[in-house]
C-alpha cells in the first residue's frame, strides 16, 4: 500500500482531502437540502478535522475502500456508487 503523500511530495494524480474552498467535485446542497447537516456530515468533519491537512493517492484511497468493504460487505453498493461517482466526477458526457 503508498504512502499518504504529503504536500509537495512526489506521486500521481491526489485527491484534496482539505482546504480553502470545496473539492472541484462537490456541489454545495441546493434547494430543501441547503443548510442541512446530515448524520454522516459529523464522519466528514472528523476526517477533515484529523486528516484534513494530508494528501492522498486515488490508489491508497482505492486500498481503503477495498479494506472497508472487505470488513463491511454491506457498504458495498454504497462504496461502489461513491467510488463510481468520484471516478466519473470531471466527466463533460455525464451533464446530458
């Protein structure tokens, strides 16, 4: 498994865990769902909060997902969406 890659470190494509402004693959929450906080908002703050000034591989992330089906089998579809959403996130076609 890789090592977490730290700022200005060598490696391929990361993923922004943190910082200034929201990742170019969210979307702020729009209509009834703008200004909710949802249950799993509080995992998501954590994260960002402990690990929120790292970088990481898509590949390391990857690992961590296998590994948490592996011991979770029921999170299965709901990993594979998040998996399949961010794989496709940047995708132009997917708009139409």
């Amino acid at each position: 498994m890789p090592d977490v890659v730290r700022p200005g470190g060598p490696g391929p494509a990361r993923c922004r865990l943190a910082g200034p402004g929201p990742p170019a693959f969210s979307a702020p929450p729009q209509g009834r769902y703008a200004g909710r906080m949802y249950f799993t908002d509080r995992g998501i703050e954590e994260l960002e909060k402990r690990r929120g000034e790292e970088e990481v591989t898509f590949a390391w992330l990857a690992e961590q997902l296998r590994v948490f089906v592996d011991l979770n089998p029921d999170f299965e579809v709901p990993v594979e969406r998040l998996a399949t959403w961010l794989a496709r996130s940047d995708d132009e076609d997917d708009d139409e």
